[in-house]
C-alpha cells in the first residue's frame, strides 16, 4: 500500500512526538529550515503564506537541517527563539533531521521518493527545499530552495 502523510511521525522542536497523521485532511507544506542561511529570508514568506491560509486548512511544518553548509548549528531552544524573535513564527517546527544520506529522516525518504527533483534525482540541494502535500496526504509537488513561498501560493490555493 501506499504511504501517505499519516505513516509518519516526528519530533517536535520541545523533542514532544508528533503522529503527522494529526494533519490528516489538510493541505501540507513542508521545508526543511535553516537559521544561517542565504534563504533563512523566506521564512518571512513562508509564514506570511502560513498566517494568510492556515483557517482554510493549510499548515506548514518546518524541520531544521544542518546538511548544508552546517547553517542549522544551533540547539532546539536557540532554533525557537531566533524563528521567534527575527520572524515571528508561529508554524510548527520539528526537531533538526537529516534529509539526506545514510541518517535522512524516513518522512523525507519517502518526500524525495514521492517527488524527485531536477532530472529525476531524490537528493535534496539545499536549506529551504518545499514540498506540498494535498489532502489526501500524498506528495503534489516539489519547489526548489530559489522558488520564493509567495510563488507557491496559487498551487496552495488550489488545493484548499
């Protein structure tokens, strides 16, 4: 059978577990953060799409990646303050994953598996890759880390 957005748990910033199956019904956009990076701008994007649909059933999730560039040093509590402080974000975030290689996360396994990038490869390139997740819980669509949130916005809205 076919995994979906269900089969998958996390941890949360505060290191509580989290069943992703709690987002069951909702459109779903994921990226994996980071606070040190020449994208960490987008946050404000990312919340900013957050903020202007989360009552028509989007919810964004966020997971800290220290793969590129080592741009996510920083502990869970340091993580939370500063997408607090310097971006006001309100949107769940998770404890720091690996998206790649041996120790990748099984949620982005299965993200990259779902929807490969540019010629067909899984790997994920860099900090604030996106993917979009419909109702149903599978994979719609794969953004790079250069695609700004505002430009996702007509793909969420159609799903909503």
């Amino acid at each position: 059978m076919t995994k979906t957005l269900s089969d998958f748990s996390a941890n949360r910033l505060d290191g509580t577990p989290q069943s992703l199956s709690d987002y069951a019904g909702q459109v779903v956009l994921v990226v994996n953060v980071a606070s040190q990076c020449g994208f960490t701008p987008q946050y404000e994007g990312v919340e900013a799409l957050y903020r202007a649909h989360k009552d028509a059933g989007l919810v964004v999730l966020g997971f800290p990646c220290n793969q590129f560039g080592e741009q996510e040093p920083g502990s869970n509590s340091e993580i939370a303050r500063f997408c607090a402080i310097n971006f006001g974000v309100s949107f769940p975030l998770f404890e720091r994953v690996d998206v790649n290689g041996d120790a990748e996360h099984p949620f982005f396994g299965w993200l990259k598996a779902s929807a490969p990038g540019l010629l067909g490869s899984q790997a994920i390139k860099w900090n604030f890759t996106k993917f979009l997740i419909g109702r149903d819980g599978r994979v719609i669509e794969r953004y790079a880390s250069t695609t700004e949130p505002a430009d996702i916005a007509p793909d969420i809205e159609k799903l909503l």
